[in-house]
C-alpha cells in the first residue's frame, strides 16, 4: 500500500537528508516533530444566534533559527496530522530561501464556503483569541493559505492588535495593503512558481513561449500562474478547480477564466464541456503544475502524466512513491519546499517593511523574490546533481542544514 500519510512521509524524507548530513537520532527526534502544537476549540454566535464550536490548530515546528512562519488554511479537511506535515515543510521552504524563520501552520476545521462574511470575521477573530499566547510579531507569524485570503488576515491583525494593546502589523503578513501588506504578496507564490518554471526549462532546453502548460487548482496559486503564463507567451491548455477540469488544446483564456472564477478559485462549474482533475492530470504538455491540494499524483496515475517537467505550487501534492516514479522516467520535478516559497519569501519581505515602516516598490519585491528564488533552485539543483539524490532530497538537505547547525550551536541536541 503507497503512503499517504503526509507526515510520515514527510519524516522518512527529513530522516534521509539529516542522515546524509551527517547528524544522528537525537537530532532527527527533534526534527522529525513539530516542538509545540496547540489544539484550540472556538465557539463562534451563528447568524441563527446558536453557537457552533471550531478545531482549530497551530504547529510550530523548530524555532532555532527564528520566529516560526506559515499560513493558516480554512478547509473541512484540515487535520492534526497534515498541519504537523505543513509546519515542517514551511521549515524545509524557510530553510532553503535562507529566511530567518522556523516552520509554523495553522488550520481550522470549517467550510468557509458555507459560512456568511460576518461568522468568518467572528471564526478569525476567535482564532486569534484562542492562540494569541504562542503567536506574535517575534514568536510565530501566521499568512494565508488554501480559503484564507487579505481580509481575514486584516480580522486577525486587528483582533492581536487589540489583546497586545498596540497597532502589530508584524503579527501577520498577507494583509491588505492599506494595512500594511506588501505590494506582490497576492501573486508572489505564483510569481514564485513562474521563475521556477523559467529555471527548470532552462535545464531541459524547451522555450516558454508557445509552451503547453497545465494547471490543477484556480485559486491564489493556480489563477495568477495561468495570468504569468499566458502573458509570457505559454499555452495553458488545461486548468481545474475542486469540482472539474477545462480543456482547449489551443489555450484557454485565462484573462475570462480570471474574470470569473469565484473568491474559492472556483470557475468551472460555469462550464458544460468539463473533463475531470485526472483527465487533466494525463494531458500531453510540457508543464504540469499542481496548485491545490496534497496527494494528488500517486503512485496510481504517475506513470499516466506526459509532462516534461512538473513544478509544485501545492504543499505535498506528489507521494513519495510517484516522485520516486517521476524521477526514474526523467521528469523534472521541482519539489514543493522550493517551487512554492514565493509566498513566504514575500512575507518576510512585508515583515521586514513592517518592521522598518519603510515600504518598497513592485520592482523592488519582484527583484528581490527572483534573486531568492534563483539562488535556491541552484542549491537544490547542484546538490541533486552533486550528490546523485532526487530533487525532493536534495531540496530536503539544503533546507535542513541550517536548522540543525542553528540546534546544534544552541546546544539543544
Ligand atoms: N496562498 C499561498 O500563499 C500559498 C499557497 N500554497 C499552496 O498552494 C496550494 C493552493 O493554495 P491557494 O491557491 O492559496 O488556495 P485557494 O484556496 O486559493 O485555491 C485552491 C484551489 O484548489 C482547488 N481544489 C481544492 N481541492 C481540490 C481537489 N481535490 N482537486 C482539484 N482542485 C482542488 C480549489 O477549487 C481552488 O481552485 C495549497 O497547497 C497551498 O498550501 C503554497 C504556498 C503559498
Ligand atoms: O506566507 C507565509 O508566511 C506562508 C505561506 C504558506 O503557508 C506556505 O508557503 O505554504
């Protein structure tokens, strides 16, 4: 049976690369688990007037290097086990960018599609009260993730505002930006995967343009990656959101698709002539870019994707067992920890504008990301050359290595 468990194959990857570094079990016991998770139940006054009681969590995975950092995702599914997983590949995606940040990830069980605007507010806010001991501008800053978005990090920086007594916009980072956000946070993990993608096609020798690019999820991620890609002269020829897939072999139009996609990145359901997110997943492109969730290429349909080079938006999106898949036929695979760090790397930049009160321009956020972005592909790269590992490992190695010297020189282990 192929592992599915996010975090145990997490733990097996973590494992591998501190063995290959040299460090030995009392490191990897630490390493392997978040150091703190809190689990918080938020009641919350419906607009009937009952009161319905969320789970909620944050995990904080390793904060040697510095405060820990990661979004906060609002989704039914959201569990102890795949929050511990996140926390630790915020810590990989950290490490590989050479943030001064941990790993952290937060997550309530809930249906914000089901939920008016004002019981979201009251959901955020309760959130907030509920963990407002662990978290703050120099312990633990949370940001969006899948189903959260400005506003609600808007809810939640005021609701820490008001505990703390003084205006912390350092609290959180994906804010609106009249209340300090970042210009490019909104499209940076997009922004982020659009280098990545320039970088891998580099090494296989194909051209953008005219490239046939397909994309699973239309939301935060997926959505401003088609933008990039389409005005770059790339083909996207396939996207999908939670309910289907749309298909044209000659490109879709993704400036209507962008016009019409709901605030959940749903469009589809507008269309007739649908195929399914496993269809989309077998198309004849040159990039495959899953965009939104865990789990989605397996050991069951890998060997169905004909893409050239495969760039992971989505946290977790391939099994161990398919990368190991992929790898062996020659796809390049540009692993999550480093394909979709554009997010948190402009979050640091708008905590550091935060902390400074000295706010940068688009060009200055773009630049800046690139040159990260660019110097972590070509760590990952040389050492998956280097030391004959697969991209995943290697990302893992690079990722790590400053976490456990930080330990190490704390004299935690
Ligand atoms: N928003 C951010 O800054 C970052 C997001 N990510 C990751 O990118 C992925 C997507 O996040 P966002 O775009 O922010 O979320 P989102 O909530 O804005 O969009 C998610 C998209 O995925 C689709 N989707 C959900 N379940 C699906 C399924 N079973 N099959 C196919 N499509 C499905 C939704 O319909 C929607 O189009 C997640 O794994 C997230 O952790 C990674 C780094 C940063
Ligand atoms: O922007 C951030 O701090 C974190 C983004 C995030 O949750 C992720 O990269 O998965």
């Amino acid at each position: 049976m192929e592992n599915s468990n996010v975090l145990t194959s997490t733990q097996t990857v973590i494992e591998d690369a501190l063995r290959k570094l040299g460090y030995g079990d009392d490191m990897i016991a630490l390493l392997k688990e978040p150091m703190r998770l809190l689990t918080v139940r938020i009641p919350v006054r419906m607009d009937d007037g009952k009161t319905k009681v969320f789970v909620g969590y944050r995990a904080q995975h390793n904060d040697a290097v510095g405060p820990t950092k990661g979004g906060v995702r609002f989704h039914p599914d959201v569990n102890e086990i795949e929050v511990k997983a996140l926390s630790i590949w915020m810590s990989i995606k950290c490490g590989i960018a050479d943030l001064p940040y941990g790993g952290g990830k937060g997550g309530i069980i809930c249906d914000p599609r089901k939920m008016s605007f004002r019981e979201l507010e009251r959901l955020s806010r309760g959130y907030v009260r509920s963990i407002s001991q662990i978290v703050g501008p120099t312990k633990d800053i949370p940001a969006p993730d899948v189903m959260t978005n400005s506003q609600i990090m808007a809810w939640m920086m005021d609701e820490y505002s008001r505990i703390r007594e003084f205006d912390s916009p350092g609290f959180i980072t994906g804010k609106p930006l009249v209340l300090g956000g970042s210009l490019g946070r909104e499209s940076a993990t997009a922004r982020g995967v659009a280098i990545m993608i320039d970088e891998a096609m580099a090494k296989k020798g194909i051209a953008l343009k005219g490239a046939r690019v397909v994309i699973q999820g239309f939301g935060n991620a997926g959505s401003y990656l088609a933008k990039f890609m389409f005005e770059a002269g790339a083909k996207v020829v396939g996207i999908s959101d939670v309910h289907a897939a749309l298909y044209n072999d000659q490109g879709l139009d993704i400036e209507d698709l962008m016009d019409r996609r709901d605030s959940f990145g749903t469009v589809t359901n507008l269309f007739k002539d649908t195929i399914s997110n496993e269809e989309l997943l077998a198309i004849d492109c040159d990039v495959l870019v899953p965009a939104a969730i865990e789990n989605q290429i397996t050991a069951s349909n890998a060997n169905q994707i004909r893409a050239k080079i495969i760039v992971e938006a989505a946290n977790g999106p391939t099994t161990l067992e398919a990368t190991k898949m992929i790898t062996d036929r020659g796809i390049l695979l540009v692993p999550d920890v480093l394909a979709s760090a554009g997010g948190v790397i402009v979050s640091y930049f708008e905590w550091v504008q935060n902390n400074q009160g000295y706010y940068w321009s688009e060009a200055e956020v773009d630049s800046k990301l690139r040159d990260m972005m660019v110097r972590g592909f070509n760590s990952v790269y040389e050492l998956h050359k280097l030391k004959k590992v697969d991209m995943r490992l290697a990302a893992y190695m690079v990722g790590v290595r400053k976490m456990a010297e930080a330990v190490r020189l704390r004299g935690w282990v």
